[in-house]
C-alpha cells in the first residue's frame, strides 16, 4: 500500500466517500484526465460532480488567475469591494444575463453550494412569511439541515441527528414508479382546505435530477409549474448548483423551458477552475436583506471571482452550450444504438453532457456498482446516483476532446457486456 494512501487511511475520518470508490492516490490532472502518484492515468467521467465543467487545469482559466496571484491582489476581502468582484459582475451581467433576458440581483453566499440553498430558504420565508417547503421525492439540495430536510435520500436525512422539517414533498414528473401527475397533486393540496398542509413560501426544483438519477423535466411540465406558483403567490426557486453552467446544453439549465425562477442557487462550475463559489441569484423585489443578515468569512473568493470571469470568456469563445448539445448527441446515439440493445431492462435519461443509465430493472441492484467498478479498473472514474445507486452517470467536464469521449463510452460498453454476460 502506498505510504500516502495509508496515512490519509490512519489519519481522515471515516466519513470520507471517494477514496473508497477509486482507491489510489492522485496526483496530477489536466483536461479530462487524472492521473495518480504513480503516472496512471484516469479518463475523467465525474469533473467534480460538475465543479469541473471546463476541464482541469485548464489554461485559458489559469492564466488568469496565476496573473492575478503573481500581482499580489486581493485573495480575501469577505464582502468589500474589489475590482476582481466588478469585473466578474460585468462579465456575468454583458455575457450571460443580459443576452438571456434575465435581470438577477447577485448574492454572494458562503464558499459551498448548499450555503446559497439556506440563503434562499431564508429569503423565501422572510419574503413571504411563510416556513414551509415544497420539494420533490429524489431531490438531493445539500448536506447543511436547511438544505437536507429539501433532501430525500435516507442515508444522507439519517445523518442530520434532529428532525427536519417544514418541508413537503411530492412526486417529481417522472421518476422512481411515479404514478401521479404530480402537479395535479400540488394544485389538490394547495386548494383543498382539508389538505393538512401548509401553504408554502416556495417550490424548491431541480429541473433536471442528477442524484436522484438523471430525471429530466419536461418543457410543459415546468412551464405550468411555474404558473401554479404564479398564481397562488409562491416563490419558484430553481436549483442550478449541479447542472448549471452549460452542463445541460444552455448556461442555466431552466431556459428550455422559456421559465423565469424567482431565486436561482449557483455553485460547482461558476467558480471556473474548481474554486470554492456559491450565489444566490434573486429578483430584485425579493432583496430584502437586512446588511450581514446572511453573511461569512469566505462569501467572497476573490480569485473564485478571476477564475469565474474567465470562465465565461472562455465559455463564449468556445461556444460551450453548442458544444455540449452536440456532445450529448453522441452519448445518446452511442448508448442507444450500443447498450441499450444488450438487454432490454438498461434504460437511458439526461441531456447535454449528463446522462444516466439506469440498471435499476435488473434484480442484483449490485449491478450498476459492478460495472463502475469494472470501468475503474479500465482507468475510467464514473460515479453512480439514484435508487440503490443503480444509475451509471455519465459526467464528463464539457470541454472533453470527442476522441476521448467514444473511448469513455467504449469503456462503459465493454464493462456492461463483461458484468451481464
């Protein structure tokens, strides 16, 4: 055993997650590849459960930030003003708002994704003064209590150690063995007065569900959602953290849909480079904090904020959202005309570069596990979500070259014919 790998072993916490899945130590990364201590090198199907859109290391993105760094700038000025924090308000207002007919009002929360889940969750009660929730069943919206009692999986809700409440949930569109259209029970609740439920401040949604297994809303099923909210005065609040950032095809993953969400929570790739950002994005009506209401150390990265402008110049000049869809495309034609003919329980779901391939039909619910595990051995790391895990999900940063996006995919094909042989 490496000496590293059994330090980190003797020394983390148990809690740790990762390691456990692709037990080697890594050392180097740069595009859609990690490489461990020993040189191997690893085809990259997770991108930091989506922190890693644009790639490691990429070198567009770094310039900028070494430069920065190199001119002894701000590395830290909780909520000040800067000249990094106007530069990536410009960019983000001219490059990605504004041509998008979006008019956002930018809260910066804490460093992590879930930070900007209990911002609006605080935002949507005070606003409207209400305290409960609705969210749906295979929501995943963080690990802090605010955003885990959002959260369905019973493993992470075991964890919080108090009971989570003032939320309800209610079946997604589609799902695992949805049987109810879903907003015909949200109307039901909300106009029956012997429903036994609260009225809600707001709806919290994932328009596409990446934990919880790669489940893709409907363009008419999110446009009558937000009607419903319109019409009976609650907040629509779109969660972006995981699929945001092009990961769909279009930069906020809402657009297909022509939908205006009230608040939109951002994380993972609006940092650029893997860096520590989260933001609330709120109609301007809705700010009305009080100064520090919500507020921390780190709500405000500086060189997040370098990483994050270069990004999206480097986002526009390499025409991502196109690029994405037309990547999608091949992942969709390769497992459909490749995998899904090798049984007739392999299922497939997603869209622009996230997919899942659902295993959840065969009996061994072992089975997604093994082939990912199969795929590791192969060099490849892809992670699994979903019910019992039974979804393969396809993940990979969306600047990956498509010679190496086939080879990933004929990887997972031949890992799927060696486990259900």
């Amino acid at each position: 055993m490496s000496k590293r790998k059994e330090l980190i072993e003797s020394r983390e916490s148990v809690v740790r997650s990762y390691c456990r899945k692709y037990p080697v130590v890594f050392d180097k990364a740069k595009g859609s590849y990690l490489y461990d201590e020993d040189g191997n090198a690893y085809l990259d199907f997770l991108a930091g459960c989506g922190a890693l859109n644009y790639g490691h290391n990429n070198d567009y993105i770094k310039k900028s930030v070494v430069e920065y760094l190199m001119e002894d700038k701000v590395s830290h000025a909780m909520d000040m003003f800067t000249v990094a924090k106007a530069d990536f308000l410009s960019t983000f207002e001219n490059k990605i708002l504004k041509p998008k007919n979006l008019d956002y009002k930018v809260m910066f929360c804490g460093s992590t994704g879930t930070n900007a889940v209990e911002a609006a969750l605080k935002l949507a009660r005070k606003n409207k003064k209400r305290s409960n929730i609705i969210a749906f069943m295979g929501a995943f919206h963080g690990m802090t209590l605010g955003s885990l009692a959002l959260t369905t999986d019973r493993t992470s809700r075991n964890g919080a150690g108090v009971s989570l409440d003032n939320v309800t949930f209610i079946p997604y569109e589609s799902g695992f063995n949805t049987k109810v259209d879903s907003l015909d029970f949200l109307e039901t609740i909300l106009l029956d007065d012997h429903a036994g439920v609260e009225k809600p401040a707001a709806v919290f949604l994932e328009t596409v569900q990446a934990e919880g297994g790669i489940y893709v809303a409907s363009v008419e099923w999110l446009k009558r959602l937000e009607k419903i909210c319109h019409d009976n005065d609650i907040l629509l609040i779109v969660d972006d953290i995981q699929v945001g950032c092009s990961r769909t095809g279009t930069f906020f993953s809402f657009e297909r849909a022509g939908i205006h969400p009230d608040m939109v929570t951002l994380s993972k790739s609006i940092g650029g480079y893997g860096f520590p950002m989260s933001i609330l994005l709120l109609k301007d009506e809705l700010d009305i904090w009080k100064p520090a209401e919500h507020n921390g150390t780190f709500r405000g990265n500086q060189v997040a904020f370098v990483a994050a402008k270069a990004a999206i110049d480097f986002w526009e000049e390499k025409n991502i959202e196109k690029e994405t869809a037309r990547k999608g495309e091949i992942v969709k034609k390769f497992v459909e005309e490749n995998i899904l003919s090798l049984d007739s329980r392999i299922s497939l779901r997603g869209m622009g570069l996230i997919w899942g391939i659902d295993f959840g039909a065969f009996e061994d619910f072992e089975t997604s596990h093994k082939i990912a595990d199969k795929c590791f051995t192969k060099n490849m790391i892809i992670e699994r979500a979903g019910r019992g895990d039974s979804v393969l999900k396809i993940m990979p940063p969306l600047t990956i070259e498509d010679e190496d996006l086939l080879k990933g995919l004929n990887i997972i094909l031949e890992s799927v014919k060696e486990v259900i042989a």
